[in-house]
C-alpha cells in the first residue's frame, strides 16, 4: 500500500502548494496524463514544445517519487460486480493499525482511508451480490475484531468518479 506524503513528516512536496517542487513542464505532463494515460511521450512533448527524452525523463521521475501513477481503472459493472458500498467504521482503542493492515487486504476493499468525525475509518467494497455484501458485513469484517460500530451505504448510482486534480 502506498502512503501519501506527510506534509507534517517533512515528505517531498510537504509546501503549501500541493505541486510545490513541480515546475509548469511537470504540471504540463500531468495534465495530459490525466486526460490519456496511454499518451505517447513524443505527442507530450509536441503539445509541451520539449523533448521527447524530456518528457521520459520528468515522467520517470515523477514515477520514482510518487507524484505520477499511470494505472487502468476498470469499471466493477462490466466486470460482474452489481453492489458498490462504503463502510464507516468506529473503532476500538488501539486497534487501528492491525484493522487497517486487514481490511486492504480484502479482495473487495477498493479504498480504505483513516478519517476523524463520526467514524475512524472509510472503506469502500465492490461485490458480486447483496447476498456477498451481507457476508461481509455481517461475518466476515465483524470477525477481524477490534470494531466498536459499522454503517455501511450501498451506492445506487455513481455520479462522478474522478481521479484528475486541478494542476494549475
């Protein structure tokens, strides 16, 4: 599991600017990422007016450092995933970290965020049925142990499912 940086911990990027340490080529080089992460370097740099070995190497090192990763997303529907939900959690005392550790690893967990407010912790699942999200619900998550609550929320349309961030 890859952790964000910590601005706090004194991690790269850790300014007041969440670009902060990325000039207007990098910022350039992600935002056409965002739009096709199967751009082609040498189509980059034409839009970009640099290099294409410019371009290769700013990706790579955003790549190295965390600030760029270019993945597919799949969509849960197409693949035989009918149930989208998210689970807010309340937690014991001192059993955040093992939880945590647990629940990234079920196959169905697609996120998983510690948070303050009513829960300690957001997770969303992707199941096949209500019947596969009843089992998780009701067994399978309540067997880790170490949870005070959970409220879960099945997803009945998605209205935005957005992973571009504003680089200007």
């Amino acid at each position: 599991m890859r952790k964000m940086p910590n601005p706090s911990n004194g991690d790269q990027n850790s300014g007041e600017n969440p670009g902060d340490g990325l000039d207007d080529i990098d910022r350039g080089i992600l935002r056409l990422l965002q739009e096709d992460g199967r751009m082609p370097y040498r189509q980059i740099a034409r839009e970009l007016g640099v290099s294409e070995g410019t371009v290769r190497i700013r990706s790579s090192r955003m790549q190295e450092s965390g600030a760029l990763n270019v993945i597919a997303i799949a969509d849960p529907f197409r693949l035989g995933y009918s149930v989208l939900a998210f689970v807010l959690i309340k937690v014991e005392p001192g059993a955040q970290d093992r939880l945590v550790e647990e629940l990234t690893a079920l196959d169905e967990s697609t996120y998983v965020s510690t948070c303050i407010g009513r829960a300690d912790l957001y997770m969303q699942l992707v199941c096949r049925d209500n019947d596969h999200l009843h089992e998780l619900l009701h067994r399978r998550i309540p067997a880790l142990g170490g949870i005070r609550d959970l409220e879960a929320f099945m997803e009945l349309e998605m209205h935005k499912v957005s992973y571009r961030y504003n680089l200007s």
